[in-house]
C-alpha cells in the first residue's frame, strides 16, 4: 500500500528558506479603508471600515518581472509582476493580527489588497553602540549587535530618546516608509514617533491617537507607516498600528520644517512611564523605500498554501519627482 505524502508545513518552509535565500521576506499587508456612500451611491470621506496594515508577514516573493519602465500620458510608471506564497488561509487566520477573534475586518486575502515589500534600505539606525542617542531621562545601553536598551531613571511623561542621521547625509526623496520594532519591560505607553529633516524641528510627527498604546512586554510590536517624501502632501494623514487584533489609530502630521529636498536629520521616540526603572527596547528601525504589489489574482491550494499573483504599479521616477 502506497504510503500517503506528509502536507508540509509552508509556515515553517517559509521561515527556513528565509536563512537561505532573500526571496523570503517579511512584507506588509494593506487594505485601503472602505468609505461611507451617500444616496446616490458615491463614497464619502468618512470612513466605515478601517485599513487593515498588519506588518512583519511572512512570504515567498517569486520575481517574474520587478522593473519595466513605461511611459504613460500620466507620467512615467514602473510595473512588474511577481507570484507571493502564503500559508494556507486556515494557517494565516492563526497570527495574532489575523485571527478572527482579534481582529473581525479580516476574513480573507481579496483582489487588489496590497503586499508592501522594501525594495531597498535607505538609511538602517545603528543599533551597535548607544552613541548617537541623546536626551534626557533615560539611560541608553546596546548589546552591541541588533538591541537598543532605554531604562528610564524618573517618573515623568517626556522620555524622548532621539538619534542623530544628519552626519550621513541621507536623502529624504528616497525614504517612503518608516518602521521599527519595540518592546518593553514594564507599563510603558508609546505617545509619538517624531522624524527631523533639513533643520533641527520636528517635521513629521506619528501620533497615537488611543492612549492606552502600552508597549507590549512578551512580543516585539512592528510598526511601520508612511514616511513623508516626495511632497508634503504626502503620505495621507492617517495610519494604523495592529496590536493582537486592535487596531490604534496614527495621526501623521507634517510641519512647515519639512523640506523633502534636505537630508534626514534626526529619528526621536516618546514614550511616558508611571515608573523608573522600566525598559525600551529598540530595533531594527529604518527608512527604506517600498515596492506596492496589488493582488490580482489567487491560486488557493487549500490544504497547503495559497499563491498570489500580483502586478506593481508605481509613480515618476526619482529624478523626476525631485525637479517638479
């Protein structure tokens, strides 16, 4: 009697091919908010469901084509098409931020969500000493590889752990995402992420709009946005953060600081602790610039995983976003 194949575990492939290869990669998954309509049928500006961004995704990105310059009437757009492999739904739906129970938005993958993957790091903060942080209220200490350890020494609501770039000389244009990693050891809530550029003012700020944003304590919490490039009209004014299944909401404000031509310039973190003594811990907090791959069509293999098959659309080239 023939022996039956074992199913493999996708979830576990995907994490052991990721030592190996780069095409295994940690994306963004995004579905756009869904808008109120009047009685005419049209959307309106307010929201009726929230986005869905839920970071740190575990995928196989196949590349078939990344990059195919085309011009259009609109401008010049860079498309390609890649196949992305997910765990099957049933294994997806049992990641925190997935699950049913957690997050009722979610039932499955539809077409035209999008898969947010980085297509090149533009500035990584150093996590290898404790240097360039400065501030107040607050000891920094670095395990000298990928943690940056806070332990806050008073009671106060204005820890602000800020790291200096401008000694790099960094582009501003290239950066279109922000994230970063942070976990502590005690209560600790996490008030706003402030970005510099140009000039030594706040020029973006990520405020967390439900104040009871505690940093978790077991789980490292991924936090990845828009980052402001290209034009101050730009990212939109609202972003999310996912906590087990809760969505938090992110105002993105831009200031008359902000000037997408000059250099990044500084990266702060305001936190508030009722306690001295508790821990934030940083890492892996970087800019880079991102490839958005909409899902066009899915292959769903039930019992093993799902294939998505997805097309890249994006804007003017660089040089050209720079001169207009």
């Amino acid at each position: 009697m023939a022996q039956k194949l074992q199913k493999f575990n996708m979830g576990n492939i995907l994490k052991r091919v990721g030592y190996i290869t780069g095409q295994s990669r940690k994306i963004v998954y995004y579905r756009p908010p869904i808008y109120e309509r009047d009685a005419y049928g049209v959307e309106t500006s307010t929201v009726d469901t929230n986005e869905i961004l839920i970071p740190n995704v575990q995928a196989y990105m196949r590349n078939i084509l990344e990059k195919d310059y085309v011009i259009q009437r609109a401008g010049h757009n860079i498309i390609g098409q890649s196949r992305v492999y997910l765990p099957n739904l049933t294994t997806l739906k049992n990641f925190p931020n997935f699950n049913q129970n957690n997050n009722i938005l979610f039932n499955e993958i539809e077409g035209f969500d999008k898969l947010v993957d980085v297509d090149r790091v533009v500035y990584q903060i150093s996590t290898l000493s404790s240097t360039n942080w400065s501030g107040t209220s607050y000891v920094p200490t670095s395990d000298g590889d990928e943690i940056v350890t806070f332990t806050i020494n008073t009671s106060t609501s204005a820890v602000v752990p800020t790291y200096d770039i401008s000694t790099s000389a960094q582009n501003t244009l290239e950066a279109n995402r922000f994230m970063f990693q942070v976990k502590a050891s005690g209560a600790v809530v996490l008030n706003n992420v402030k970005t510099y550029n140009g000039g030594y003012a706040a020029s973006q700020s990520a405020t967390y709009n439900n104040s009871t944003l505690t940093i978790p304590t077991n789980n490292w919490l991924t936090i990845d946005y828009p980052f402001a490039s290209g034009t101050v009209t730009h990212p939109a004014s609202t972003s999310s953060v996912y906590l087990s299944g809760t969505r938090y909401g992110v105002d993105i404000a831009l200031s008359g600081a902000f000037d997408y031509k000059g250099d990044l310039n500084l990266f702060s973190l305001d936190v508030s602790s009722s306690a001295s003594g508790n821990k934030v811990y940083l890492r892996a907090a970087k800019y880079y610039k991102s490839i958005e791959w909409n899902v066009h069509s899915i292959n769903d293999y039930n019992d093993e995983f799902m294939v998505l098959n997805c097309v890249r659309t994006a804007g003017k080239r660089e040089s050209r976003r720079r001169a207009y």
